[in-house]
C-alpha cells in the first residue's frame, strides 16, 4: 500500500535538496534501527526493550512519511538499501549486549540527529523561507529531543569504555553517512 501523503512539489535549493535527502536517508535508518532492536529484542524475550524500540520505531515511521511528504521520489539517495542495513545493524548490535548498550547508542544518535536538524533549521530562519518545512523539521527535532531525553534518563551514567567507544563510532558513522547521503 502506498501511504504517501500527496503535496504539490516543492522546489528546493540545491543546498536544501542535499540536507533533505540527508533527512530523508537518516530516516530511513532510524526506522531500521528499531527494526533491529525489536528482531533481537524478540530473540532475547525483552519486553520492555520491544515496547521502547515499538514506540520510538512508530515516530519515526511518521517522521519518515512527513520528510517523503515533502521530498519527492526522485531527490531522495540511491543508498536506501545500505542505510537501511546499516540502521538495523545500528540497532540490532548494541541489542545483543542488552538494554542499556541500545539506551546509549539511541542518545549517542538522537544528539547527532538534533545538531543535523539545528543546521537546517537556523538556515530556515535565517532564510525566512519553506514555512512548512520549517515546521516539520522543528516537530521532527522535538521528538528527537523527547527520544534523546528519555533514553539517556534509561541509559547508565557510566558507560563501560567498550559501549563509549561505540557510541563514538555511531556518531561518527551518522555524521560519515549525512555527508555520502547529501551527495547520493
Ligand atoms: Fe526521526
Ligand atoms: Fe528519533
């Protein structure tokens, strides 16, 4: 089923164009990360673990469908496949190794995704340009925020040296992947 939502198309910048289809990959790949979480999560009987990966997972479907509401097909990376393997990697791998590894790295994720959305969303402002846009990207970031928030609050405040190091790369593999999804 095609859920799409159908809007007029927008034209964007090019420098937009590029971040949306950053926003666009990075969804997918949250998507997935929960995907992830919830196929091991399954495996290990980890009810509290589904129940967060299920709820988180719901916002970011929605996220998903509000950027593809906005952004039409044929923008969007030629990477979907990858992103989305590497999403549910990023998820499933720190599930293995229990909650508190998935807490960490959905913080280490939702602070990138946060600062992502900030660039964007002071370039909006000072822009004073895409309205709607700009509304959606601010909704998206508050959600980002409440997810950051709350797995932080869930996650243990000292992190043995192994989950800090994959926490770095998490970070670092978004910020590597927001720059390959911006050019395809
Ligand atoms: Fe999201
Ligand atoms: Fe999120």
């Amino acid at each position: 089923m095609n859920t799409e939502i159908k809007q007029d198309p927008v034209i964007y910048s090019k420098y937009l164009e590029q971040e949306l289809r950053s926003d666009h990959a990075g969804e997918t790949g949250a998507v997935y990360i929960y995907k992830g979480i919830i196929a091991v999560a399954i495996l290990r009987k980890d009810q509290e673990l589904i129940n967060f990966a299920q709820h988180h997972g719901a916002t970011e479907t929605e996220h998903l469908k509000l950027i593809e509401s906005v952004f039409e097909k044929k923008y969007r990376s030629h990477l979907l496949g990858p992103w989305r393997l590497a999403g549910w990697l990023t998820g499933a791998i720190p599930a293995l190794f229990g909650r508190k590894a998935v807490y960490a790295t959905i913080d280490a994720v939702e602070t990138f995704v946060e600062k992502h959305y900030q660039q964007q969303i002071d370039y909006l402002k000072q822009q004073g340009s895409h309205e709607r846009l700009l509304e959606l990207l601010l909704r998206c970031q508050a959600d980002e925020i409440a997810h950051k928030n709350e797995a932080r609050l869930k996650a243990s405040n000292s992190l043995p040296a192994i989950l800090r190091l994959w926490c770095a790369l998490v970070g670092g593999g978004s910020a590597g992947a927001v720059l390959l999804a911006r050019q395809i």
